[in-house]
C-alpha cells in the first residue's frame, strides 16, 4: 500500500517568515565574514566554509526528502551526501575555534552560522512542500473523472 500525504499550502506569513530568516541568517554571517577582525585568510576560509555548510544543508535536505518513501538514489550519493555534511560542519567548526579572535566574535560566528544551517533546512522544506503541493494539484486537474453509465 502506498503512503498517502495530506498536502496543504503554506500560508503566507509562513513563507515571508521562512524567506527572511534566510536573509537575515545570510547577511548576519556575510556581516560577521566582512568585519571580522584578523587576516583576510581567516575571513576567506569562514566565508567558504559558510557556503560549504550553506550548500552541503540544502544537499542534505534534499536526499533525505527525495528517500523518504524508500532510497531512490545510490548508497554511494547518499553516503557522499553525509560526508559532504559533516565536513562542512567540522572543518568550519574547527577553523572558527583556530581563529585568533574574542570569544565573543567567535560566538557571534558560531550562532550566524548555525541558524544560516537551520534557515537552510527549513527554507528548502518549504520550497519542497510548495513544489509538491503544485505538482499534486497539477496532477488532480488533470486526471480526468470516472464517469459511470447506468444501463
């Protein structure tokens, strides 16, 4: 028996919440990469480790959701997809507890990073959910209705 979903669009204030926790979380840690003290090395490295994990989330979102029902992609991919993952987690985590900063700018750095992760998840979730919903929808107009005939 297949899995059956019960699909209702997001509303509004959802989506404009969802969309600006992303900027906000993107221009906090853009902010944070741009006046953070020390060698620009050290900055360089944060803002690709930022995007690393940026894009390492939306990998993840993705697989977990495209296997939901059952593994659609390869082991190989979904294992690739997890390394890519926790490396981005580690490398950035390591890198940012190198730095030779306060405390306070590395804590600054460590939150902003970790909400652009959380925003990361729940913006591809709910781009995902709009995108099945249209596509359910798609799919109910265009199937056509079972017409009985009484003899």
């Amino acid at each position: 028996m297949a899995t059956q979903y019960i699909m209702q669009r997001d509303t509004n204030g959802w989506r404009l919440q969802v969309w600006f926790s992303f900027g906000l979380a993107v221009a906090a840690c853009g902010a944070g990469v741009v006046q953070l003290p020390g060698q620009e090395l050290d900055r360089a490295f944060l803002a690709l480790g930022l995007f690393f994990s940026l894009f390492a989330s939306f990998a993840v979102a993705k697989t977990v959701r495209d296997n939901r029902d059952g593994q659609i992609d390869t082991a190989s991919w979904v294992m690739t997809v997890w390394i890519a993952f926790c490396a981005a987690v580690l490398l950035t985590a390591w890198g940012l507890w190198r730095m030779n900063i306060p405390v306070w700018e590395k804590s600054y750095m460590l939150v902003s990073w970790l909400f652009l992760v959380s925003a990361s998840f729940t913006l591809a979730k709910t781009l995902r959910d709009a995108h099945e919903v249209a596509l359910m929808e798609r799919s109910s107009v265009q199937m056509p209705e079972q017409v009985t005939s009484s003899n």
